[in-house]
C-alpha cells in the first residue's frame, strides 16, 4: 500500500534526523544553555511560518518547566512587539536557513537592546549564525515529503531540540513536580499532581 510507506517513511525520516543528531551537538550547547540558565529575565523565543508555530510551542514547553518564556513572532516584533524585549533577556532566534528577512530585521534593535541572542538554525556561515552570542546547529538529509520542500524533518528536529533545552534547564534549575503543579494545576496531569501532594 504506498500510502503507507509514505506515511511511514515521513514518520522514519523525521526520527531518524532526531537520532542522527542526537551525538553531533557539543560546546554550543552549553553556551545556549549558561545563556538561559544565568538569564536574569525571561526567554524570548521568534520566528515565522513553521518555524514560528515550533517556537511558540518551544516557550510553552519552558515556561511550564520553570523557565519563563514568551513567543513573539518575528514580522510583528519590527511592528512594536520588539518591545516585550529587554536587556537581561535571552532571545532565541529561529531559522531554518538562517537568512530569514523576518528574522533578521530583528538583529539591529535587538544589538541597541543588549539583549543575548541564540541562534537554532542549519546554517553556521548564515547571517543569524554569524550575529548571535551562541548558536545551536542541526543537521539532517533532507524534508521527508515528496517534494522534499515542506517543513517536516526541520521543525520536528527544531521542537526536539526545544524539547530538551527545556528539560535540560528544568534539571538545571532543580525543578519540582510541586512547583509543575503550580504552574499546571488543570487537566488530568493537574489532578494527577494534586494527588501525589
């Protein structure tokens, strides 16, 4: 049945490049992460198209763990949003080419501001790569369409790596099932949390 093998070949892609780059990160993490650890405001996650919806998800995933996170997206932040930022931020700046205009435009309101600036694209020689205090850089073979254009592998490998930013700072911080509670008492994961207290 080929929809199958498409389907499967989407989802084999896309865990295959999480696997794959899995071994290829090193000090770049830990200056992302010394970054968003020693931050002495909040982090501010930005991008458009898909790269915008993974990073909205990203700030979600950090501010539930125990580091306070908005989403401000990229074309809206030249339009006022720019604002939200300020010097004792850390920003996170998403582009999988790392020559995003939208993104970009950011760069010289975000050097007056002083805010940090991490980079998470596939490009070290970009022009975000290259304008930013740290960089995290991923790799992979290419999207799992059939066009082998669309968003798949990229911003599933981009949520990973927010993923485990966001765990890995939680443990950082010595984060507590009682302070997730806190700051996630609905739902049966809330009502699960009230149970264990």
């Amino acid at each position: 049945m080929e929809e199958l093998r498409v389907f499967t070949d989407c989802l084999k892609a896309e865990a295959k490049a999480i696997c794959d780059s899995a071994n290829t990160f090193g000090e770049e993490i830990a200056d992302a992460l010394n970054l968003m650890f020693n931050c002495q405001g909040k982090i501010v996650v930005t991008g458009v198209g898909k790269s915008g919806h993974v990073g909205r998800k990203i700030a979600a995933s950090l501010s539930s763990t125990g580091t306070p996170a908005v989403f401000m997206h990229a074309t809206e932040g030249v339009h006022g949003d720019l604002g939200m930022v300020s010097e004792i931020d850390v920003i996170i700046l998403i582009s999988n080419s790392g020559e995003t205009e939208e993104v970009l435009n950011l760069l010289p309101s975000l050097k007056q501001i002083g805010c940090k600036k991490i980079a998470l694209t596939r490009n070290r020689d970009s022009h975000l790569a290259q304008n930013c205090e740290a960089s995290i850089i991923y790799a992979y073979e290419k999207e799992a369409d059939h066009l082998t254009l669309a968003p798949t592998v990229s911003s599933t490998l981009t949520l990973a790596i927010g993923d485990a930013l966001a765990v890995t700072l939680s443990k950082m911080k010595n984060f507590t099932s009682k302070q997730f509670h806190l700051y996630h008492p609905g739902g049966s994961l809330g009502k699960q949390l009230e149970k264990k207290e």
